[in-house]
C-alpha cells in the first residue's frame, strides 16, 4: 500500500504524479488525497481538478466529482473532458437530464464532431420527452458512424414514441441490417406492426425474436394479442401460457384484465388455464 502523505519531493508536479500513479493501480482514496495536495500547490490547475473529479466519480462521491468538474470548467471553460464527465454524471448517475445536456452542449463547443456527446445528447432529450431534438442528434451521430447499430435503435424508439411508426420500422429495419440477429431490434420492429395494424408480420418479427431469445417474455405475450386480434384462439392462448410460464404473476394480470383478452374470458378453457397456472405459481 501507498503512503500517500509522503511524497519527495514534496512538490505540484509529483504529487500530481503520485495521483496519477495511485489512480491507474485503483487506489482512489488515496489519489485524492494526492490531488488535492497538488491543488494546494497550484489551485488553478485545470488537471489536478479534474482528476480529482475522476476519482470522486469512481468513488461514487457524485455530487463531489461535479464540484471538482465545475472548478475546471471555471479554469478552462473550453475544455471538453470536464464538461463532457460531468454531463455523463448527470445523465447515468442523477438522470438529470437537463443538466446533461447543458454540458454536452459545451462539451461540443469544444469538439463539434464528437460521437459520443452528440449521441448522449440524443440520449438525454430522448429521456425527456423532447423527440424531435432527440431523432436530430441521432442524425448527426450517423454522419459521424453511418452503421451505428444504436443511433438507429434508439432513434427508432424515439420515432415511435413521438407517434411516428412508418419511420421508427424504418430505423429498425436499419438497425436490423447491421445486426441481423438482435432479438429487441426485431421485437420494436413487431411492435410498430402492431400498432399499425399489420399483426401477420408483426408474429413474423416476434417470432425472429423468439428464434434468437426463446424465453423472452414480452415477444411470447405481443405475439399472443397478435393471434388474438386475428381471432386465432388456440395460438393466442398457446402463445400467452408461454409467457405466463415466464413471468407468471405478470401475465396472470393481464389475462385477467386486459382488453385484448376480453372476448377470451367467457370461455371455459380460458378460465381453466388461468386457475391452473394460478394453482401453480401464485399459491
């Protein structure tokens, strides 16, 4: 173990180096403490700030690592590093999102054409509810990485919830294209089906999904409503049974109670099945 206190000589330049050292070894206490000698020595060094923030951020001290981000803001406005950890802070960490992308904007003054600011900024206003900023900024990451796998996921996801299903199947179908076998890609991808009205294909992309995940419960129930809205009962129940095998007090619920299933409950065969599988997993 480092004995950090002790450092020759006992100057800015090797105690910052001694925090350098500690930190890359994962003694983080310590390099703080190194830091912040450092600091006592040059206050102003943009450096020692934000290394101390680095190592209060892998400390979990989060509201401490942006203090220490905002004082080398403060001496280097124009440098990217510390607005861009301090806004990933905010967004992984506080999920304040706003803040986020107030430092992702200055994080881009810096470097306009940087990948990842623009993409957490799309990230960030996604989380929001601010859709049509969020689809613009997965745009600009794909000019930057036109086969970005997750620029197209979730620029689809913001599609789709801004209400705009014919280009949210678009970006999924891109997504597809560079990783054929992602089971959510093809599960989104049933889901706008369905909410368009096509339940054919949309069992045709659940049952992609299923292919590559076999216990994925959500693709087992949306294929389940889909034979349900096409009147095809024995699939339908079949399809829901699995799901109620993998999440049983979930799908138990929405048997009971949700719309799709209302024409099914009247049945004696339906009864039966949710008072087995109730029987089963839930007594």
């Amino acid at each position: 173990m480092y004995q950090p206190l002790e450092c020759r000589p006992d100057s800015y330049q090797e105690w910052y180096n001694q925090g350098n050292k500690l930190r890359a070894e994962g003694y983080y206490q310590e390099a703080l403490i190194s830091y912040e000698r450092a600091i006592d020595y040059k206050p102003r060094d943009y450096w020692s700030w934000y290394r101390k923030g680095v190592v209060l951020e892998a400390l979990g001290e989060y509201t401490e690592a942006i203090d220490s981000y905002t004082q080398a803001n403060k001496i280097e406005p124009n440098n990217y590093w510390s607005w861009y950890e301090q806004g990933c802070i905010y967004f992984t960490e506080l999920a304040q999102y706003d803040q986020a992308i107030a430092c992702f904007v200055q994080a881009l003054i810096a470097h306009p054409q940087d990948y990842w600011a623009i993409y957490r900024t799309a990230e960030a206003w996604r989380r929001l509810g601010g859709y049509q900023e969020a689809i613009s900024h997965y745009n600009r990451a794909l000019e930057l990485r036109p086969q970005d796998f997750w620029s197209f996921y979730r620029r689809g996801e913001a599609q789709q919830q801004w209400g705009n299903s014919s280009l949210a199947l678009q970006s999924y179908n891109c997504a597809l294209n560079i990783e054929p076998n992602d089971y959510w890609s093809w599960y989104q991808k049933g889901t706008v089906l369905q909410e368009l009205g096509q339940f054919d294909r949309a069992i045709v992309s659940y049952d992609f999904a299923l292919n590559e995940n076999s216990s994925f419960d959500l693709a087992w129930y949306q294929k389940g409503c889909c034979y349900a809205e096409l009147h095809n009962t024995n699939w339908a129940v079949m399809s829901l049974e699995k799901a109620i095998d993998l999440d049983p007090q979930k799908y138990l619920e929405l048997a009971a109670n949700a719309l799709v299933w209302q024409a099914f409950r009247g049945k004696t065969g339906f009864q039966l099945l949710l008072t087995n599988k109730s029987r089963k997993y839930l007594n």
